[in-house]
C-alpha cells in the first residue's frame, strides 16, 4: 500500500472515494503505540496517585503490585520497540527505498500561522479555518512530542527500574531527579492525549466517535478536502475538489 | 439408601454449623478465674487519696493477644493481690524483659531505651509498638496482619509519634519522616501492596534503622548515619548498591536549592512544563468547544 507523502504524489493514492494516507507499518506502529500507552498508564498512574483508595482497588485488580511492576516494564520495552521500528522504517524508506524523506512532519512557521489563524476562527474573529497540509500542527505536535517524551520518560524508567546499575555510573541524585521527570511525563502526556488528541479526532464534528483513517488507512475524499485541503488539491486537483 | 443419604447431609449441616459457632473463639488461659472478677468493666480500685484505677481487663483483648495461653500470675505474679502500684513505662519493660532478655537488652541500649532509662516519658517501649493500644494485654504477635508490628503497618506503628511535630520538633526532628517515607519507593510499593508476606519484601522503618536496636540518625553505631554506613545498609537488599546508590536518597527531605539543588530545579522544571503544555491543551480544545458549540457541532 502506498500511500501519500511527498511531492510530487504518485496518483495511484487516490482511490474511487478514499485516498490513501497511511501504510500498513504506520497502522501498526499506532496500535502499539496506543495499547502500550494505555497499559503504561494503567499500571503506573496509580503510582503517582498512591494515596487514593482507587489505586489500591485499581492495583489488586491486576493481582497486586508485583503484577502491575512486571506488566510496566514490558509494556515499556515494546513501545521502546516500536520507536525503534518506526526509525528503522523511515530508514528504509528513505535509504533502501530511495523514496524522499518525509519533510512533511517538519514543522515550520507556517504551523504557528495556521495555530493563530485557528485561534482566529475559535474565537470567532474569523470564518476560515486554517488550510492545513498533509499535517496539521496538532498531529506534528502529537508527533514530535514522542521524540521529547519518550527518550524522557525511557530514560528516567530505566534508571528508576535500575538504580544499582545506574548509580555506578550517574551520580546518586539522578535518581530522586528520575522520579519527578517520570511522574511529570506521564502526566503531561496522558493529559495532552485524554484532551487534545480524543478532542480533535473522537469529538470533534465530522470525527465523531472515531476517525478511523490511522486504522484502515484511508480517509474519505470528503474529509480529505476539509482536513487536508492543500494536500488535496495537489493530489486530486481543484477543480474536482470544489465538485 | 435415602435415609442414609439424609443422615449424611445432616452430619454436614451440624458440623458446618459447629466450626462456624466456634471459629474464630480462642479463648485465653484463665486458670485462676481472674476474669470473673477482672472482666468487670466498672472493677476499680479506690486508692486512699481517692484516685480510682481501673482494674478492668478486655477479654476480647487477651483472646487474641499473644500471651492467650500462658496464665495472669505469669506476668502478675503468683499473689497479684498484693501488688500495691501499677506498672510504669520502666517496670512495665522490664516484667517484658523478664522473659524476652535478648531483645529488653537491646531496647536498653538504643535511644528509646536510654532515654526511658533517664526517666523520659515520651519514648517508645515494648507495647508502645507491639501493642495497637499500647496495653500489655493487647500485645499482638508480630507475623498476625493486624499487629502494629507487621511489615505493612511499622510506617502507621512509627508516625504514632513521628508524625507528632510538635514532639518530634522538641527532639529537633524536623523532617516529615512518614510522609516522606510514604512517597518513596519503598513506601508507595509497601502501602500499595497486598498483606500477603511474600509481597512485604520491601524495606519500612526498621529495616534501615534497625528494630529493637535503634540508634539515633547521628549515632556512628547507626545503620544510616553516613554515606557509608547508609550504602552497607541499602546493599542488604540492593545488591552491589555503592555510594553514590545511597546519595540518592534525600535524607526524608523535600528537595531544595539547598538540598539536593539539581532534584529541586527538576522538579521546578517539570511542573512548569507540564502546567504550561496542560493549559494550552485546555485552553485550546475549550475555544473549540465553544466555537462548534455555537455552530451546533457543524464545521
């Protein structure tokens, strides 16, 4: 499956009603991702939360401290995993495959204007919204957040998961200072996601309950003209896109 | 045949109905009667000054005390009539050390035990923990659940006074030693644990500063008193833990510039960033709210 990333586009992604936007690597990097994420938070929220009667329900749910310890730590290596699949693959993409580098996820200043441009039109100083590209500047936020948050969150894990180990290299401090960038993390992006990302593509209207697209890949010519429209319009053309 | 099938379920149902009338019922060893007398809840003695004593004993107490089967006069010895004062904090340790020498000979030498020794009534002595009312009738045995002693109740046993700050202030403790310790670790794996002993394997209290034993912090005998003794005492479970292992531990402060400067900035660090990414998130989805709200969820 091919599927749209750069310019010039192969037409073939545009099908009858659809047009292709994820591949089949995307679709599965983005189920472990999300599963791993949840399960990361399930098991370590009550943690953070330790003096609330519901953590210590929540934690005999899952068969005592021990279990929930235990499902953490391999929840974390395979999401660990997946990042490094996801590098390896836009690796291959670009190096074995020869196909150009997704430049599409840089952000640039053009996301700042379309950020003011959709304060504008939240706030009703303005009817447009913003003409996004291939992606807005919530994805790329979603996106680049990965990149701070899990070296952050992996790095102060795995010293809190090894501290003996640590300690003979790092001094002793890092491990106090782990603690707080773990905990701060994970709220920070539990909070984002629950928010931002399940607003804008469960609640938001034309998205209700779910946009499927980072599950079958696709997403409908209709939602591509509105959410995507500059993409569109290089893939499908203006004139077929106004109807 | 279904006579004898009757007379089977009706063995059962009289045997279930036997263990569940005496499950649960230990009764102490009375072997004078003390109890027909001492089981007298308004049972006091009426001193010649007018003091009164209550000479109640709860036998609710001593049914699940540790010392259920051994008699009264083995404590209160064989003419307990005659025994005119009732214990203080130093006889009342030392009738337990009549018995249990090893570990009275212990608690005289760590800090609560010299200081009862110099007449201070603050400091703990053996029911003081072994007991949740502090009462030598209700000393419960240390592996039972419900024992201030067990492994996941010693933080609660402790803070009984460690958490006192006016107290511990008059003995220049200022660290707020439990809520520290319940935030740690140690603490939050101990509190979000089962009772189950095999989960227990986590340290409290005592397991660094010692039980029975215990030395004041700055005390060189003390297991935590300096980086070295400290990182002896995390390698007892942390195998190969070094120095720079125990550094790690704050010492049941909050970080401050002053202390540990680099956790203090972290943490600074961190609140900021989560608060100010939590707040744009809010505000954002909440101008969207509004704005596709007021257009009826269209775009």
């Amino acid at each position: 499956m091919e599927r749209v990333e750069t310019v010039p586009v192969s037409k073939s992604v545009v099908l009858e009603k659809d047009i292709v936007r994820f591949d089949k690597h995307q679709i599965i990097q983005h189920i472990v991702l999300f599963v791993t994420f949840i399960v990361l938070a399930l098991t370590g929220l009550p943690l953070k939360f330790h003096d609330w009667s519901v953590s210590q329900w929540w934690i005999d749910v899952w068969g005592g401290i021990e279990t929930t310890r235990a499902i953490h730590r391999i929840a974390a290596y395979i999401m660990i995993a997946d990042c490094i699949y996801h590098l390896f693959y836009i690796g291959f993409n670009t190096i074995a495959l020869k196909r150009s580098f997704p430049t599409k996820m840089i952000p640039s200043p053009g996301d700042f204007k379309n950020l003011f441009q959709e304060i504008k039109y939240f706030l009703g100083f303005s009817k447009e919204r913003p003409k996004f590209d291939r992606f807005n500047w919530r994805e790329k936020f979603d996106y680049w957040a990965i990149f701070w948050g899990l070296p952050v969150i992996g790095i102060s894990g795995f010293i809190m998961a090894y501290p003996v180990f640590v300690t003979k290299f790092l001094p002793g401090w890092i491990v106090p200072a782990a603690i707080i960038a773990h905990g701060d993390e994970a709220i920070l992006a539990v909070s984002w996601i629950l928010i931002v990302h399940f607003f804008f593509n469960h609640l938001s209207p034309g998205n209700f309950p779910l946009n499927k697209s980072i599950f079958t890949g696709k997403l409908s010519k209709e939602r591509y003209r509105k959410d995507h429209p500059l993409e569109y319009e290089r893939l499908v053309g203006t004139e077929e896109g106004k109807e | 045949m279904r006579k004898w099938l009757l007379i089977l379920a009706g063995g059962f149902l009289v045997a279930a109905l036997f263990s569940v009338l005496i499950f649960g019922r230990t009764n102490a060893l009375d072997q004078n009667r003390c109890l027909s007398c001492h089981g007298d809840p308004n049972l006091v003695r009426i001193n010649r000054d007018g003091t009164k004593i209550s000479l109640y004993v709860k036998e609710e107490f001593l049914n699940t005390s540790s010392h259920r089967f051994i008699d009264c006069t083995t404590c209160h010895d064989s003419d307990p009539h005659k025994v005119i004062t009732p214990l203080d904090k130093v006889s009342l340790a030392e009738k337990c050390g009549s018995c249990h020498k090893y570990q009275y000979e212990l608690h005289r030498q760590s800090i609560h035990g010299e200081q009862l020794a110099l007449g201070n009534p603050d400091v703990a002595t053996c029911v003081d923990c072994h007991s949740p009312t502090s009462n030598p009738h209700n000393v419960i045995r240390v592996l039972e659940y419900n024992a201030p002693t067990y492994k996941k109740n010693i933080a609660q046993t402790c803070a009984k006074c460690h958490s006192n700050e006016e107290l511990m202030a008059s003995y220049g403790i200022v660290e707020k030693v439990y809520d520290s310790y319940m935030r740690s670790f140690h603490g939050k794996a101990i509190q979000l644990g089962t009772y189950e002993i095999s989960q227990l394997d986590k340290a409290t209290c005592i397991n660094c500063h010692g039980t029975h034993d215990i030395k004041r912090v700055d005390d060189p005998n003390s297991p935590v008193a300096g980086a070295e003794n400290l990182a002896k005492t995390c390698e007892q479970c942390h195998e190969g833990a070094g120095v720079e292992f125990a550094k790690g531990f704050l010492g049941h402060k909050e970080a401050s510039p002053k202390n540990s400067a680099v956790v203090f900035f972290t943490e600074k660090f961190f609140f900021a960033l989560t608060a100010s990414v939590v707040s744009f998130a809010v505000v954002i989805v909440g101008m969207a709210g509004i704005r596709w709200g007021s257009n009826r969820w269209k775009e």
